[in-house]
C-alpha cells in the first residue's frame, strides 16, 4: 500500500465534536480536536443547532490539525450520532434546529406507525421495530406538530449525511446510517418505496445510498475547504453513524471479527455484535454495518450522564460507590428507549435505613448496566461465549467497568484505543482514498485489542433483584 500519510476521522456525537488526525499506515492517532456542542430542550425534547455541528466540526479539525502541514492529508470521513432529523429548505438550510436520537416527544408517533404496519412488518422490512429514537417517527411528528414546516422541507438528512454534504457538496449515506431511519429496508438495501409512501416522503428528499462508509463520495468544496485549511483535492468518504463506525474502529466486520460483543458506555448504552445474518426481533434494533455485514443493537438512553446526576444529588464522586445492597435504583432520567418507556422517570426502591449514599450511587451504576447487558442478552446465540469489548467513556471508569464484569459474569477486553469513533471514520477515509477495507485496515492497526479482565463470579442476586423490580414497572404499563 502506498504511503497516505495523514486521514482525519471525525466523531460528531451528542455532545462534542471530535477530529483525529491518523497516520493511515500505522493506525497511530497523532491528535485529536474538539469542540462542544450545546443540546437544548425539555419535557423530553432534545434539539441542536446543525449550523453549530458545522462550526464544532471545523474547530475541531482546525485545533488537531495545528503543527501539521495540511497538504499531508489526503481523506476525511464523518461519522455522526444517529437518528437526528435535520429538515432542509431548498437552498440547504436548517429549517429548525435537529430533532436528536434522544428527543423522546415522538413516542405517540412510534407506536401508532408500529400499529399501522405491525411489529412484524417493520422487522420484515427495516429490521428494526419504530421507538421515539428512530427518524420515522420524528418525521411524522414533525408532520403532525409542525405542519409548516413540514411543508417547506426539501430535503431530510441525518446529522452525518448533513456534515458529509456541507463537506463535499453531495448528498450521500450509507447502509449503515440509513437503516436507523425505519424507512430503509435491510432486507433489499434500499429506501423502501411503501414505507416512504406510508410516511409522505418522497424520494427525492433523501440522499443516495453509497454501497458503504469507504465509499468515496467527492472531494471537498472550495469553501469547506478554505474554511478547513484544507487542499480542495482531499477525499470525502461517504461516512456512516457513530455505532457503526466504532464497529470499524474495534475491527468487528466480514474482513474481522465476526459475533463478538461490544457494550459502549456515554451519554446512551449500547450493545452490538457485527453478525453475518439478518437479526429480525423487536427486542434489538437490526441496523445494517457498513461493510455489508449487520450491527444488531439494543441501545439505552440512559447511562453516564443518568448516574452522574445521582453522584451530583448525593454529593459523591463519581467513583465513591459501593455495591447497592437491597436498594434498586432504575436511572430512567430521559424515559427509556430499551425497554420501550419513553415516558418513564427514574424509580428507587428497596431503602432502608442502613442504605449508604454510596450504595445508592452504586444502585444507579447497577442499574444502568443491567439494563445495558439485558438488552446484551437478545444478541444472536453465537455471541455468548465471547468476551465483552467495553468502549465509550464509561469504559476508562473502575466503577463502570468492574460493575460490568459482577453483573455479567464474563471476560472484559478494554481496547487500547479510546477514540474508536473517530478512528472508525478515520478507517473509513483511508478507505476512500486507497479502496481497500476499512475493517481490515483497522484490524491492521490493532485498535480493538487491548488488557483482557479475567471473569469474576456472576453476582445472580443483584442481577434477579432489579430484574423483579423493572419487570413489576413494565407490567404497571408506564410509558
């Protein structure tokens, strides 16, 4: 392979923008640029501004790209957070600020379209069953709140595909991002025409499917790249989402690893595992990879964030916990997303009088987690004898990660690598540039291994424990 000497991978998240300079020969990040986002919103809603995705996104490239020649960078990739809604007017601009993944007003929406179509319907088609996170949903909520706007919208993008177009001036997804909008089919590996029809799409506002993330969409515009201090010649891949390009990053794919495990730990939990076949049940949402294999997920809304607001009203640091004893504590700060209680709040029980602050914040961590490996469980059967790859923020925490290892009873990997979104994207880009896989370039740079955590005694009574207490809460029917 010829030198490509520098790609940038950019990790859009929630919260931040992150941009990694990588040596595409050796995988090695040689920096990383951020900005934050702001997210506004209350009474379940959760919007941003796509303009500040933008502004965050050339920040952060400028701050990682200082001390290094800018003509040494040949690819760039986006992955971005998925689900948002971004509806565009004719000339390209944000009609309002982006429905995000968390935005949970849409929750009516989500189980009339299940109602419409049936659950096995949906998983026939899109692999996935509509909840408040998926764009469907948003999209006919927008349809029916904001009618308007509705009206005036040209064109629909997901947060990466917006970023990916203000990049190279061409609207372009990939399989991976598109098969959480619920109106594209898995099965097929298209936009599914009654779908469209049954949400009053037309095709024409959504961007070309590329085959896959690598694909190479264009090169960036003069303007992206006068604003980035980039060469105009540089690459633009197509990108994909945030799970599906840690899935590359981790080296999880057709030219990789196959059926192993991953649980990611920030702002949402998450569970997936890059299977060979179709997944088709409701308890998982059957996302496509972008390598052409599929990403079945089970995704949480509420993790750090949820139990680092406990820490905050218990006036405890983060890692002053201790096991939570007879008290469950269900962070359900958002509502949740799996199981499907978009309009559940956070529920404790089980306090006595001998109950620590500690055990409390303890309960919080056990609960997030629980709720995280359950989802863990609805994974195809080849999956669970592997040991469990724990990533995102939460992974760098000893309270996550041993909270993880007693109630799962299984061997943790911690990769090495900590910015495997953006390392994921940045695989992508070298992909765009040379052709070759990024799933095996990744696993060439050997950023998914890591120290392996021996597997320690399943803790079966905590575990039986909160899963009483959520069944109870689920049959109450809050939602």
């Amino acid at each position: 392979m010829d030198r490509l000497r520098y790609v940038i991978g950019v990790d859009s998240s929630t919260q931040s923008a992150k941009a990694a300079v990588v040596d595409a020969d050796s995988g090695r990040v040689l920096a990383v640029g951020r900005a934050a986002h702001t997210v506004s919103g209350s009474d379940g809603a959760r919007e941003s501004d796509p303009e500040q995705w933008w502004r965050a996104l050339v920040d952060a490239v400028g701050s990682a790209l200082d001390g290094f020649d800018p003509r040494a960078v040949t690819g760039v990739a986006v992955a971005g957070q998925q689900h948002g809604l971004v509806a565009l007017d004719r000339a390209g601009r944000p009609l309002r600020p982006a429905v995000l993944w968390n935005d949970t007003r849409s929750a009516p929406q989500a189980a009339a379209l299940t109602a419409e179509l049936g659950a096995r319907g949906w998983l026939e088609r899109t692999g996935s069953v509509p909840v408040a996170s998926m764009t469907a949903a948003k999209w006919r909520w927008l349809r029916e709140n904001e009618p308007r706007r509705a009206e005036a919208t040209a064109a629909v993008r997901l947060p990466h595909d917006f970023l990916t177009e203000r990049l190279s001036g061409v609207a372009a997804t990939d399989p991976g991002d598109a098969s959480g909008t619920c109106w594209y089919n898995t099965a097929t590996g298209a936009y599914d025409p009654e779908l469209l029809g049954l949400l009053g799409l037309e095709r024409a506002m959504l961007p070309a499917v590329a085959p896959g993330g690598a694909t190479r969409v264009g090169t960036l515009t003069s303007a992206a790249a006068k604003e980035l201090g980039l060469p105009e010649g540089v690459a633009v891949a197509a990108g994909t989402g945030d799970n599906m390009a840690a899935a590359v990053g981790l080296g999880l794919g057709r030219a990789g690893l196959l059926d192993h495990p991953v649980v990611s730990l920030g702002t949402s939990g998450t569970v997936f595992a890059a299977t060979a076949t179709r997944p088709a049940t409701a308890a998982l949402a059957g996302f496509a990879a972008t390598d052409g294999t599929y990403l079945p997920l089970g995704c949480t809304l509420n993790c750090t964030l949820a139990v680092d607001k406990v820490a905050h009203l218990l006036g405890l640091d983060r890692e002053d916990a201790a096991p939570g004893g007879e008290a469950v504590l269900l962070p359900y700060l958002d509502g949740e997303r799996t199981p499907d209680l978009p309009g559940a709040s956070g529920l404790l029980t089980g306090l006595r009088h001998a109950t620590s602050g500690r055990q409390l914040l303890g309960a919080a961590y056990e609960g997030a987690v629980f709720t995280v490996l359950r989802a863990l469980e609805a994974l195809p059967p080849a999956t669970a004898d592997a040991p469990l790859r724990v990533i995102g923020g939460g992974a760098r925490g000893r309270t996550w990660v041993e909270t993880v290892r007693r109630l799962s009873g299984r061997a943790v990997v911690l990769p090495r690598t900590t910015e495997l979104v953006a390392l994921g994207a940045a695989a992508l880009a070298a992909g765009a540039v040379t052709g070759d896989d990024p799933v095996a370039l990744a696993t060439a740079w050997r950023t998914g291994e890591g120290a392996t955590l021996p597997p320690v005694e399943r803790d079966h009574g905590t575990w039986d424990r909160i899963a009483a207490v959520l069944d109870t809460y689920i049959s109450l029917g809050t939602r």
